[in-house]
C-alpha cells in the first residue's frame, strides 16, 4: 500500500517535472534561436534583395558555422535558394514553420519534429530537429523565409538526465519504503501475533496464559482487556469446577450415611425392632435432605441458565408474608420460639409471588435455625419511599464479621457441622440473593455474634413501569 502511494505520488511529480523543464528548455530555445535568426534576416535580407549571392553565401556560411545548425533561404515560393549543407537547393520545402510564414502571416515559426516525418535535418544520427523560421522582409516588401534547423539533442539530453534522476530517486525511495515497510509491520504485527498465540492456547484449554502486554498503544490496551477477561474466565472456570466438587461433596454424605445405616439393618436380622425404626427414620431424613440438595441445586442451575421462569403478577407481598409465616410457625413452636411478624397491609408488588415466598421463607427459616430455643423471631414489612422493606430479625447466634462477605455464596456455611444437622444445604441464601436480584431488589445483613442478625431485603415497588 506504502509502495502503491508513493508510486503513484512519484508518477505525478515525474510527469508535472519533466514537463516543467521541457516546457523551460523549449521555451528559452525558442528565444534564443528566434533571437539570433530574426538578427541574421536583418543582415541577409539587403543582400538577398540586391542579388549579391557571394556576400549572401558567405555570411550564411559563416553563419551557420557560429550558431553550429544547418542555414536555408527559401523564396516567397518555399523554393530553397540557399543551403548551408548544400543538399536540398531548388526543392520546396512544405514544412509548417515555412507554411505558417508565408501564408499564416507569422514573422516568426518555431517548431520540433521527428526527423522522419521532417524534410531536412540538421547533422548526422538526430532523431529530432527544430526549425525556426523567420520572414526575410526587403525594401519591398516580403522576400521569402530565412529557415534554421538545429539539432535538438543536447536539450533531449537533458531532459533524459532529468528524468533518470527522477527515477533513481525513486528506484532508491521505494526500496527504502519497502525496508522500513517490511520492518514496520514486522514491529507492528509482533505483538499481534503474540496475543494470536496466547488466544489460541487459551482455545485449546490452557486458562492460565497471559498476553505480555507492553508499547503504549492500541494493542497494549487490547492486551491488558485481552488479560482482564482471561482472569474472569479462569474465575469463573475456578468457580465452575469449585461448585461441582461441592455439589458432588454435598450428595455423597448422605449418600455415605445412608449406606452404612442401610448395612447396619441388613446384617443384622435380630436387630431389636426400636432400633431399626430408629435407623429408618435417619435414612428418611438423609433421604429428605438428598432431595432438598438437588431441589436447590436445580434452581440454581436454572437461574444460571437464565430458564427460571418469573411469572408477575399483581400481589400482595403483605399477605404472601403472613402466609409463609404461618407455614413456619410449628416449627418455631417446637423450638419455643417467638416468631413474629409486623406486617404493614396491603403491599402491592408486580412480581412473582411463589419466589417472594421462598425469600421469606429461606430467611425465615435460617432465623428460627441459627436462634437458640426461646428465642425472638421478628419479620417486618413496609413501604419505604420507592420501595418494599422487608427485614428478618433474630436474637440468635449471629454470624461472625469475617464471614459475612461469604454467606451468599453457594454451599457456603459458618459451621458445617450445625447446617448439615439441621438440614441446611448451604444454597439457601444464595438462592435468595439471586430471587432478589430478578426481582431488580437488593439484600443486605447486619450481624453482631452471639446477640444476633437482620436481614434486609429491598424490592422496588415501580417494578413494573421500570421492566415495561
Ligand atoms: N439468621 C442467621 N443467623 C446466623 N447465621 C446465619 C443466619 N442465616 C444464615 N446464616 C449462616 O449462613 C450460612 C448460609 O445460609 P444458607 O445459605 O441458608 O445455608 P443453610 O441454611 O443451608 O446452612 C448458614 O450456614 C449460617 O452459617
Ligand atoms: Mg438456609
């Protein structure tokens, strides 16, 4: 492309160039040569008048010989009278510059021929010839044409060197460009091809490559982009693999106890039968815990694959919260817990009811979970400017501050061994955090250890006019 510009660029200034000194040589040769001929009519025109040939031919001659071209005296008849090479006496001359004289009514005619197509040249081995032709004026009026012809070679010449110049200096640019091209793209599309390398290992699985990012242009930023996105992904690909080892982990326990409680009844027939109920009934809540394991692990799946279905609808939240409160006030009973709610009526959301359910619920129940027995349940909900607020207080056992940052995350639990034995599978909460989220809301906890914690969940009530 370099190389097309500046050939093309160089093609212009050649042609406009030569041009210019063309035309410059041209023009000063016709000065030059109309000046000397035009002076030399002025002198051979008496003697061509009177007749005096001798004088004529001498001061021709000598001439010619001084201005170095060829010398002819033509009649008003274009017949040449006089020939300094003295080859073409008596013929007629038809050439333009001898025409335009005598019937164009020029004084002076100046022109370039090829020698082929001219009549008469002006020495040996000249391709070209110039002619200038002059009107020889007497006493009497017009007496004929005083014509020279010179040799146009020098001027060739230097026209020619002019132009090999120019094609040297390009022949010289061109390579240069080509070079620094060849360099230039070789500097510009080593770090292209770096990043193609780096890009292509990352295809074929490698996660952990980097793109070296250096320079400070375009393609340093491309490379540290290129970077940025490489971490996230192998974060991402770090999480993915993290969370099946932890689902894998979560469905093998109560499929290992579930076993050895199983072999226990088998291989022992004489079990006494209170025994054997009693072992049942564990494998039943393993088994009811497996199903809560995968039940949660299916919604969160289809949240991440973006298929949960949300079906809106105009609702009361208020009632949806008395509702699920209900469902877990046994349960706080058989705890003697104070589970209480302070219910502001008639909360209306456009949202999906069944998921605001399973908010409250989650919460709810974390709460009564993590609360020692006798303890205080409070659930609130009211409308706070632009807003729905829902908070779920407990005094239990609260959550310690360095795990706080932790607690939404899948399977993430403070202490393992009370989730798993309260049937916890640790997906809880991260299930609500993204129920809230499709819901355009927000959760926050506070959470003091040992005195215990507020959850707060924010839904907008303009949910419909911002999805609409
Ligand atoms: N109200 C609460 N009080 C104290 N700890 C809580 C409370 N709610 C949640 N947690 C902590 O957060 C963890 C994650 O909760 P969650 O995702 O619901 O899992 P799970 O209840 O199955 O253990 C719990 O294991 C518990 O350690
Ligand atoms: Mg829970």
């Amino acid at each position: 492309m370099f190389l097309l510009i500046i050939s093309a660029s160089f093609y212009v200034t050649e042609t406009r160039l030569t041009g210019f000194v063309r035309d410059y040589l041209y023009e000063q040769r016709i000065r030059q040569d109309s000046l000397s001929v035009e002076k030399l009519s002025t002198t051979v025109a008496p003697l061509f008048e009177f007749g005096q040939a001798d004088a004529l031919d001498e001061a021709l001659v000598t001439a010619s010989g001084e201005m170095s071209g060829r010398l002819m005296l033509l009649d008003l008849d274009g017949k040449v009278q006089f020939d300094s090479f003295a080859s073409l006496m008596g013929v007629r001359l038809q050439l333009p510059e001898v025409v335009s004289v005598l019937l164009g009514g020029e004084a002076t005619s100046f022109g370039i021929h090829r020698l082929d197509t001219a009549a008469a040249s002006a020495g040996d081995g000249d391709s070209r010839v110039a002619y200038c032709a002059v009107r020889l004026v007497g006493s009497r009026g017009d007496l004929g044409v005083l014509l020279f012809a010179s040799s146009v070679s020098e001027m060739l010449d230097s026209l020619n060197r002019v132009e090999q110049q120019v094609v040297l200096v390009f022949v010289l640019v061109a390579l240069l460009a080509v070079g620094l091209t060849a360099l230039f793209s070789r500097f510009l599309t080593r770090p292209i091809n770096e990043l193609t390398t780096t890009i292509q290992k990352m295809g074929q699985g490698d996660l952990t490559v980097r793109a070296n990012v250096h320079g400070n242009d375009e393609l340093r930023t491309l490379a540290e982009n290129y970077n940025v996105m490489a971490e996230q992904l192998e974060s991402l690909d770090r999480s993915r693999n993290q969370f099946v080892s932890n689902a894998s982990h979560e469905l093998r326990t109560p499929l290992t106890t579930m076993k050895i409680l199983l072999e226990n009844v088998l291989y022992q027939p004489d079990m006494p039968r209170d025994m054997r109920d009693e072992f049942l009934g564990d494998m039943n809540h393993e088994i009811d815990r497996l199903s809560n394991v995968v039940k949660d692990l299916l919604t969160l799946t289809q949240m991440d694959g973006g298929k949960m279905e949300v079906h809106r609808e105009w609702m009361s939240f208020s009632q949806t919260v008395r509702e699920t409160l209900h469902l877990l006030t046994p349960q706080a009973e058989k705890r003697h817990q104070d589970l209480r709610g302070r219910i502001a009526p008639d909360v209306m959301l456009f949202a999906d009811s069944s998921k605001l359910g399973q908010i409250v619920y989650n919460l709810t129940e974390n709460a009564l979970k993590y609360t020692p027995e006798g303890g205080r349940i409070l659930v609130t909900l009211q409308t706070r400017g632009r807003s729905a607020v829902l908070t779920v207080q407990d005094n239990g056992i609260g959550i310690p501050q360095e795990d706080l940052g932790h607690i939404f995350d899948r399977f993430y639990r403070v202490d393992k061994a009370r989730s798993r034995e309260t049937g916890g599978t640790g997906l809880g909460l991260s299930i609500v955090r993204q129920m809230v989220a499709l819901h355009g809301g927000e959760i926050s906890v506070e959470s003091t250890p040992g005195a215990g914690s507020t959850f707060t969940v924010k839904i907008p009530l303009e949910e419909r006019e911002a999805r609409a």
